[in-house]
C-alpha cells in the first residue's frame, strides 16, 4: 500500500509541474505581445538592422526621426520589407521626333494637319512657315506626332528676317553657334546674315580658288563636292605642292542653302526639299550668277524663266565679298562649281580668255568632263568666271553631270591636275 501512495503522489507531482510549465509559457507569451505594442518613450534613439542572410541584400538601417510640430510625420517603414526603390527624377526631357512629309500636289496645311490629327499652327511652328500659302508640292515638312517641339519661333521671330519663300532666317543664336571648322568668316548673306566661310590649305605663295553654291540649294551638291575638296584636303596637306595653297569657299549663297535645307553649314542630302528652285536666288530673289559686271542686265535667263540679274552689276552683298575677295587673293586659277550641264566651261566677256581655255582643257582631260567654249543651252548674262577672266583671273565653270551626285572621282583627278599644273606653272616662271 505504501508503494501505490507514493507512485500516486509522483503522478500529482508530475502533473502539478505540467500545470506550470503551461502557465509558464503563456505569461511568457502574453508579456512579449505586450511589450511590442508599448511604443518607444525615446523614438529618437531607437535604431534596427536586420542582418543579411546568406546572399541576400542587406536590409536598410531605419532610423526614426523626432516628430516635427509643423510637419505630418511620416508613415512608419516595416522594418520587415524591403522598401521599392524609387526611380530617379529626369532632369531634362528630350524633343519629339518629326515625321517626315512630302507635300503632294493639292495639299495645303489644312489637309495636312487634318492627316496628322494636328494644328496648322503646329505645323508652321515646327518649320517656321510665316505664310501658310508658301508650301509647294515636294516640300518636305516635320510633323510632330508625339507631342509638341519647343517653339522655334518664339521670342525672337520679330527680330528674324524672311526669305522669299516665306521661311524665317535662324535666330541669331543659332548663327552664332555655327561651327565654323576652322574657316574664316569673309562676309555674310544679305537677309540671313549667315557666315561666308573660306578655307585655305597649304602655305604656297601661289594660290588657287575653288567655289561652290553659288545658286544655293539649287544646286546643292556643289556645296557637298566643296566640303569634300575641304575634309581631302585636310587629311592630305601634304599632297598640296609647296608653291601652291588652295582656298576653298564651300557656299557662297548660304541664304539659297537655308531656304531649302533650314541648315547653315554642313547638311545632309535627307535635309534637302524636293523642289529646290527657290534656293537658286539670293535673300533679295537675285540670280547671283546673273549679277556679275560681263554683259549684265536687270532681267537675265534661266532655262525657260526670267530671272532677276539685280538692280545693279554687284548689287548684291554676297557677290561684291565674293569678288572683293578674289581680287585681295590674286588667284592663279579660279574654279566654279556649278550643275548640271556635265562638262567644263571656258571663260572669256566676249572673247575666250587664253589661261582659261588652258585651265579647262588641263581640267577636262584628268576629268573626262567634256569641254566648251561656252555654256551652250541658253544665253548668260552677268556671269562670274566671265567677268573674272576679263579681269585677268583665269577662271572656269565645272557643271556636275546631276543635280545630286558630286562626281567625286572626276574632280578630284580635275583637282590634282589643275595643282600639279599650277605647281609646274610656278617653276617655270
């Protein structure tokens, strides 16, 4: 009996010390709950890190801040979750991209604008139209579909001048940011105040001058041959004999350029409109090749339309800086870039000047352009490699054989000749 007592007090006693490890516990539990719901008395100096585990990214210090009276307090941060980063703030946003447009034949800014779904007024902003009326069918035009570009002719416009074609000049900012190559400014246009730039190569006391745009955006490929000749002859100086220098005058109608392009300087061939007959003429709407003092007239031809020769022989800004400029130089040999009649042109006012049939025959042999007396399609008045030569600077006239391609082969083996001949020319004498 004595045994079974006390195997029956053990039992209680086991079970009493279950009793207790249960109440144990739970105040254990309850105590916790508690203390994490009591909110700090001291939020300033309460500071957690959770460590890293394993290769995971390391969760931020969170460090809670005095409440400001005069400032919401933040919501509290889980210290539990890794806050989303918060992408950065752009701090500039860049211009939309146009849409390229053809002007087709029967357009006008209404019907073009209700194409896009967007404003006349747009339009005009985008390609500093002034009149509305002025567009032609291959005129390209930049429309805007992704919103509104910032607006070119704000500010400004009243001070800008316009082209015949109705196009605004560029501000004078965007004149004044012309990277100019290291060229020299020789004068500027007569509306648009754009940089007539010459640029010389070698140091030779005897030199030669090649010219290109003088009809502008007419005949822009000129322009490129010319800037061509300048980026050859920037990595070849040394092929420059050293009794020669060669200047070259990329564009000597940069107005004609802007009307059809919207570019000073360099352009690509994508920036130019498909009708270019308006960057032919000057910013007065002169012919410049029409202006020269050899058998000049007011009215001259060009193909089947007259064309403005100006009010005077060198009325016009870009000719007299144009000749000023060749007469200071004393060129031995002054070659015009022209198109696109294929072949090279002897100069003379009224009789063939000898140096220059000398000059064109050097220069259509290394070419394979064929040779003129002179331009045979219809009558020239007030031209420049006439009155040059009548002045006693030999001159010719290269016409490229399109009004895209700059023959590039052709003339530069017209180049080289013309040098290496120059060059024997100087020793001789």
């Amino acid at each position: 009996m004595a045994q079974t007592g006390n195997q029956a007090h053990t039992e209680k006693n086991k079970e009493w010390h279950k009793q207790l490890g249960f109440f144990l516990l739970w105040v254990v539990v309850q105590t916790t709950f508690l203390v994490s719901c009591v909110p700090s008395t001291q939020p300033e100096e309460l500071s957690a890190t959770i460590p890293a585990k394993n290769n995971e990214t390391p969760e931020p210090t969170v460090t809670t801040q005095p409440l400001d009276t005069a400032t919401p307090a933040p919501a509290q941060m889980s210290l539990a979750a890794t806050p989303e980063p918060i992408p950065p703030t752009a701090t500039a946003t860049s211009e939309p991209e146009p849409h390229i447009y053809l002007v087709e034949a029967g357009d006008n800014l209404t019907i073009i604008a209700n194409k896009f779904n967007t404003t006349v007024e747009t339009i005009q902003r985008a390609n500093e139209i002034v009149d509305g009326n002025a567009i032609h069918a291959g005129m390209a035009l930049e429309i805007f579909l992704d919103g509104v570009p910032t607006d070119p002719v704000a500010g400004d416009s009243a001070d800008r001048n316009i082209l015949p074609n109705q196009i605004l000049c560029p501000s004078a900012d965007e004149v004044a940011e012309l990277d100019t190559e290291g060229g020299t400014i020789i004068g500027r246009s007569a509306v648009c105040d754009i940089p007539i730039l010459s640029y010389t190569f070698g140091t030779g006391g005897t030199s030669l001058v090649w010219v290109g745009g003088m009809h502008g955006g007419s005949e822009w490929n000129t322009i490129l041959l010319a800037y061509a000749f300048i980026d050859h002859l920037r990595l070849n100086e040394e092929s420059i004999p050293a009794s020669l220098s060669i200047v070259v005058i990329p564009n000597a109608n940069p107005d004609g350029l802007f009307a059809v392009t919207r570019r000073i300087g360099r352009f690509a061939e994508t920036d130019v409109d498909v009708d270019t007959a308006n960057g032919r003429f000057n910013g007065n709407f002169v012919d410049l090749n029409r202006n020269w003092d050899c058998e000049w007239a007011s009215t001259g031809v060009w193909q089947n339309n007259t064309v403005s020769g100006g009010t005077a022989p060198f009325s016009e800004p870009e000719n007299q800086i144009l000749r000023d400029f060749i007469v200071a130089e004393d060129p031995a040999a002054t070659v015009l870039l022209h198109s696109a009649a294929t072949g090279v042109h002897m100069a003379g006012c009224g009789q063939i000047d000898p140096e220059s049939r000398t000059l064109a025959t050097v220069y259509s042999q290394a070419s394979g352009y064929p040779i003129y007396d002179s331009f045979q399609h219809y009558a020239i008045t007030g031209d420049a490699s006439n009155w040059l030569a009548q002045q006693g600077f030999p001159a010719i006239t290269v016409e490229l054989s399109t009004h895209e391609d700059i023959d590039w082969r052709m003339n530069l083996a017209g180049l080289n000749a013309m040098m290496n001949h120059m060059a024997i020319q100087t020793t001789a004498n």
